[in-house]
C-alpha cells in the first residue's frame, strides 16, 4: 500500500480545533466490546467524530454536534438493525449501544 506525503497545513488544525478532538478524547466513553466481534475503525467522514463497522455489516457513528441527525446532546447511531432501521442512543450509554448491536448481529 502506497503511504501518501502531505502537507499539515493550518486547515487540518483548524479542522482539530473546531471538532473538539482534545476535548472528545477525554469525554468519549471506553467500550468493551465482545471478543467474537470483529471492529474496524474507519475515517469520521460526514462531520461524525467517530465511525467504525462491526463484523462488516452494521456501521456505527458518533455524531457529538447534530451534525448527520437532531437528538441534543451527543449520540451514537447504529444502521442497520435486524428490522432494517436506524438505532441512536445517548454517548454514555454503551450497554444499550452494545445490546442494539448484539441483536443486530
């Protein structure tokens, strides 16, 4: 895999400022995910500060400023539930992120 050179230039750290990457690192809560799923984290594209996919098929983002949907306060959002839907709770409720994802699997 070719690595990319690049310039750091004040856009990437206006970028870090604005989307309060200290200060998320600190409040972003730990998860402990089961051993039997396999996690890839992948790049925060579309304004979410944190995205990754579980087992390949159910996508998994933290949307902290209302910035892909409106619910107040910062939230993960999981696609797709065993119904097909969408599944948002609440950044610190991560047994109900995981129970969502467990029977998503």
């Amino acid at each position: 895999m070719e690595h990319k050179q690049f310039e750091v230039s004040m856009t990437h750290y206006d970028y870090e400022n604005a989307f309060e990457w200290i200060r998320w690192m600190q409040e972003i809560p730990s998860i402990n995910f089961p051993k039997e799923w396999a996690i890839k984290i992948i790049p925060p594209f579309g304004n979410a500060v944190v995205r990754f996919r579980v087992n390949e098929d159910i996508s998994v983002y933290l949307d902290c400023y209302d910035a892909l949907g409106y619910v107040g306060v910062p939230y993960w959002e999981m696609y797709p539930t065993k119904e097909g839907d969408t599944f948002r709770c609440d950044m610190n409720d991560i047994d109900e992120l995981l129970d969502a994802i467990s029977k998503a699997i």
